[in-house]
C-alpha cells in the first residue's frame, strides 16, 4: 500500500508533468504562428509587386491610352511632344533577348551534349564547376566586360564607322554568355532524365555517339531543351545592368544589332537615376514599364516550368 | 560477285562519313564549353590587365574622388557590408521559417501548393521589378523618401528570399524521416522535433545556401540603383537610416563616367568585389562538402 506521502509525490509528478506539456503545447502553438506568418511575406511580396505596378501604371494608363503604349513605335516620354510608344522599348529587349537566346542556346547544348553524352565522368566535374562560374559573376562586371572588351573587337571586325559604342550585338552576346550555364544546366537535366535504354538500343543497331545524341537523346529531351531556351530568354529579357551599361539608352525599333537601343530595363533604371519628380506622368511610366516586363517574364516562366514538368512525368 | 563488292565498298564508305561526322561533332560540342571557358578567361583577364594598376591600400582606404588616380572604395565597401549584415538579419528567420513551415508543418493541400508555386514564380521575377517595389514599398511609403541603408535591405530581402527559401527546403528533405519518427515516437511534438532534430541536422546546408544568395545580393546593383539613385556617396553609414552606396553601383557609377581613366578603377573595384564573392562561395562549397557525409538512410 503506498503512504500518503508517496501518492501526494506522485500526483505532484503528474501535475508537473502536465503543466511541462502544456508548456509545450503553448510553445509548439507560438512558433507555429511565426512560421505561418514568415510563410504569408513570400505571399505578401507577390501581392505587393502586383499591387503597387498596378496602381502606378493606373495612372499613366488615366492619361495615356493602353493602345497607344501598346502599339506605338515612337518611346520620348522625357521630351516634348511626349510619345508613349512602348514598342521601341520592347523591340530592344526583344532584339538584344534573341541574340542571347540563341547564343546560350548554341553554347549552352553543345556543352550539355559534351557533358552528359561524351566527356568522362572525371572531365564533366572538372568543366561543370568552371562553367557555373559563369552564372555567378554580377552582372555589372559583364557590363563592363561588354563594354571595355567585346565591343572594341566588333569594332575592328565591322569598322568603327558602323559598330556604335553602345550596341544591341555586344550586349546580346555578353548576356548570352552568362546565361549558357543556366541553358546548359537545364538541358543536361534533361537529356540525363532519358533512360540508358534508349541510348543501348541505338548503340546496338551500330549507331555513333553523334547519331544517338542527335537522333535519340536530343528528340527524347526536346521538351527540358525547349524550356531551358524559353527560361534563358526569360532571365535575358528582365536583365538590366549589362543593357543599362554596354547597349544605349537611344529607344529604337530595329532588326539591326549594331545599332545603339534602348532596353525596358534599361529604361526603368535611366528614369530613376534622373531627377524625375514622383507622381509626374514620366516617373509613373517607368511603372507602366515595368508591369509590362513582369507580365513578360511570369508568362514565360510559366510556360517554360510547365513545359518541364510535363517532360518529368514522360519517363517516370 | 562485283556488284556485292560495289555495295560493301559504300557501306564502308558510308561507315567512315558517318564516323568522321562523329569526331567533327565531338570538336564541336567541345567547342561550346571551350568557347564557354575562354569567355571567362577573357573577362577574368580585361578586369585584371584594367584593375590590377589601380590595386593598392589606398584604393581600399579611401572615399570616391573627383580624379580617378585619388579614388577609393572605402563608402562602398562600408556600404556593402551593411546591406549584407542586415539582409541576412531579415531573410535568415523569415527565409528559414518558411521553410520549416513548408517542409515540416504544413499540409500538402492547396494552399501550401501556392505558396510553393508562388515562390518559384518570384525567384524569375527580373530584379529591377524588386527595385521598384523597394523604391514604392520601402523608399517612399515605410519611409518617406528616405533612401536609406534599411530600404536597400529590405528590398534584398525580399529579392534573395525565394532562393533561401529553397535551398532550407532542399537541406530539411535531406534530414532521413527515421530520426524524426524516433522523436516522434518518444512523444516530441512537432515543434521539438523541428527544434531538437531537424535543425541541427540541416543547418549546415541551410548556410551553403544561405551564403549563396547573400552573394547574390552583394553582386546585385538594378534594385539598389533604383531605391538610392545618390551615387556620390564619401561617407561610411553609421545606422541603419544612413545614405549608402554598395560596390556594384560604384562600379557602375565609375564604367558611366565619361574619362576612360574612371574605367581603371572601376576595373580594380570589379576585382575587389570578385574575390569577395569567390571566397564566399568557397566557404559555402567548403561548408558542404565537410557535412555531406551523412549517415546511408
């Protein structure tokens, strides 16, 4: 029989017991409400960007036609008569955003291919580090490269009469370049997640690596290769300092890369180093801008992780 | 017998076209990652020839100046090591705790989906969108027009937030479920094993990533060029409400001066921040590798 002493301990035990777990409870009950709240800003973020470009651009579109932004071809917003033509802006992006898809796109699958269908395991973790090196220099350090290294060589190879100082082809080059191992990365992915039996097959009807790169592993990765190009060209277009610094400020729709242009991004930085008062029409274009890139590059981005995704689920 | 002869004769021929296509192609796809190597090189190789004259105690003890030879990046530097310290003040709680909640509180249902998919969109939203959400959110409404050092960090929180995120998930899936079942099975509530299991256990991944977006945001000048548009800063922020500039947008304010002996110094500042960013990225590679090793699950 336990004395009384011993059952008064005990229950004083169960007592304690059961204010540490609540305690604990309370504890666990706090932190998972900060969690929570930590959670929301990534959503806070979202809502705020959308928020705030949709409510400045709501005053730019009150005075200025979306129409007229969208389809003019004239941008001098800082002159008079002011001309809201966004189509010049885009056309620069664009025309500098192409040039770097399609060098990334051309380096960044070579060296995919090289790395995932040729080079020996100990050679592809040498090269790929070195290659991701690439991706993580700032990219005011590729303006400058631009600038002070590739454009005076465009200049000795096409004549310094036509190479402007500041043009669409060395920035579109340079942005290429930091975006390969980016594409590369992504592209590898891809042709890895191809199964090994797709490639014996063909290496046992006697194909080379050539043919089993090109007519098996590329087809198969298509959708991760097409992604990795349409994600590549998303990062290109929302790009600002190697534009800002190596292609112009001189808004100009054209097709040909040796001439100077104007970036959106470029744009939206130029306005806001300036003296431009806040709440006037011109500092609320930069806004109106920059809803127009963001609405760009989500939809890209989206498409291209869509496409990703569907690719995954093709071999799993 | 001679028409057989003839057909073995193209096929051997055919072999060899299709086997001397191989090795063409093989110098090709090389070619693109040699192409990929020399353009590093050649960059590595412009900053320095333009930099390396320019590299002495002065230039890191010294204010901007007027003349380039007198030019120095002390304000930036000063001002870079702020905005570093005080982002990692913000994003580290809020970046880690998203994670947490993601990966050990949460379940999988269609809002957690969301949130998921709503930081894999900000990860790709381009950072000069980041500067004008800091210049209206931060700059003009929290602060009244005051382009502040807290502006500037606030703003690379919200910018490098996605990629901590991310990376904390990545390091809380590698901790094997077994240890948090035994917690589990001796009674820890989520929170204690959260505290007691989970953490340790993927903290050191969580810093590798960790030091990997801040060197992101110490590379990053769009947002910052947006939020302080001063650009001759000659002074070390001395509080958190202080006027600054960071390394980046001096470099850029230099590469735009229009002397091209303004390019030197920007070239010597480029290699200031290089190594800066390389060590950082060592120490995260060096951090991965010596806890890597962990126990087969």
């Amino acid at each position: 029989m336990a004395t009384t002493s011993e059952i008064q301990s005990n229950s004083d035990l169960l007592e304690r017991v059961a204010r540490q777990r609540r305690r604990q409870h309370a504890e666990q009950t706090v932190f998972a409400w900060l969690l929570r709240a930590a959670a929301l800003i990534s959503v806070l973020t979202t809502v705020g960007i959308v928020i705030i470009l949709v409510a400045q651009s709501a005053g730019f579109f009150a005075e200025v036609s979306p129409w007229e932004f969208l389809t003019g071809t004239e941008w001098a917003p800082l002159f008079s008569p002011q001309k809201f033509g966004v189509l010049s802006l885009v056309g620069g992006t664009l025309l500098v955003a192409l040039i770097a898809g399609i060098v990334s796109l051309t380096l960044g699958l070579g060296a995919a291919i090289f790395l995932s269908e040729y080079a020996p395991e100990r050679l592809r973790r040498i090269l790929k580090p070195i290659l991701e090196v690439l991706a993580g220099i700032p990219t005011v350090v590729y303006g400058y490269f631009a600038l002070t290294f590739v454009t005076p060589i465009l200049q000795n190879i096409f004549g310094h009469d036509q190479v402007i100082v500041f043009n669409a082809l060395s920035a579109g080059l340079v942005m290429g370049l930091m975006i390969m191992p980016m594409v590369s990365t992504l592209s590898e992915d891809a042709m890895v997640a191809v199964p090994r039996s797709l490639r014996d097959a063909a290496y046992a009807l006697g194909a080379t690596r050539f043919e089993v790169s090109t007519k098996v592993v590329i087809p198969a990765a298509l959708s991760g290769i097409v992604a990795s190009f349409i994600l590549g060209v998303s990062r290109a277009i929302g790009e600002t300092m190697i534009v800002k610094i190596a292609a112009g400020a001189t808004p100009n729709l054209t097709l040909n890369p040796l001439e100077s242009i104007q970036a959106m991004t470029a744009y939206i930085v130029q306005v806001s180093l300036g003296e431009t008062p806040q709440g006037s029409l011109e500092y609320k274009t930069i806004f109106a801008v920059g809803l127009l890139l963001f609405v760009m590059t989500l939809a890209m981005n989206i498409v291209g992780r869509w496409v990703i995704s569907r690719f995954r689920q093709q071999y799993e | 017998m001679n028409k057989q002869d003839s057909i073995i004769s193209k096929r051997q021929k055919l072999h060899a076209v299709r086997v001397l296509r191989d090795r063409i192609f093989v110098v090709g796809f090389g070619l693109a990652v040699i192409i990929g190597i020399l353009g590093l090189a050649a960059l590595l190789f412009d900053v320095l020839v333009d930099g390396l004259p320019f590299m002495n105690i002065n230039f890191l003890t010294s204010y901007a100046s007027r003349k380039a030879e007198h030019s120095g990046i002390l304000a930036p530097l000063a001002g870079t090591i702020w905005i570093v310290g005080m982002t990692a003040l913000f994003t580290i709680p809020i970046g880690v705790g998203t994670a947490i909640y993601l990966e050990e509180f949460a379940s999988k249902n269609r809002i957690n989906r969301l949130i998921e998919l709503n930081i894999a969109n900000l990860a790709g939203v381009p950072s000069v969108i980041y500067g004008l959400l800091g210049l209206a959110l931060f700059v003009q409404f929290l602060f009244n027009g005051s382009r502040n050092v807290t502006a500037g960090a606030l703003t690379m929180t919200l910018l490098i937030l996605p990629i901590v995120v991310i990376a904390s998930q990545e390091a809380i899936k590698a901790v094997p479920s077994s240890y948090r079942h035994a917690a589990y099975a001796m009674g820890a509530n989520r929170w204690q094993v959260v505290k007691a299991i989970v953490l340790p256990q993927a903290i050191p991944g969580m810093m590798s990533g960790i030091i990997l977006a801040l060197s992101r945001a110490i590379g990053e000048s769009a947002p910052i060029l947006i939020i302080s548009s001063l650009v001759w800063v000659t002074f070390i922020p001395t509080s958190p409400d202080s006027k600054f500039t960071v390394l980046p947008l001096q470099i850029f304010t230099w590469i735009s001066q229009p002397q091209h002996s303004f390019r030197g110094i920007a070239a010597a500042a480029i290699i200031v921040l290089l190594i800066v960013l390389l060590s950082m990225n060592g120490i995260a590679i060096w951090i991965r590798s010596k806890y890597q090793s962990r126990p087969d699950q």
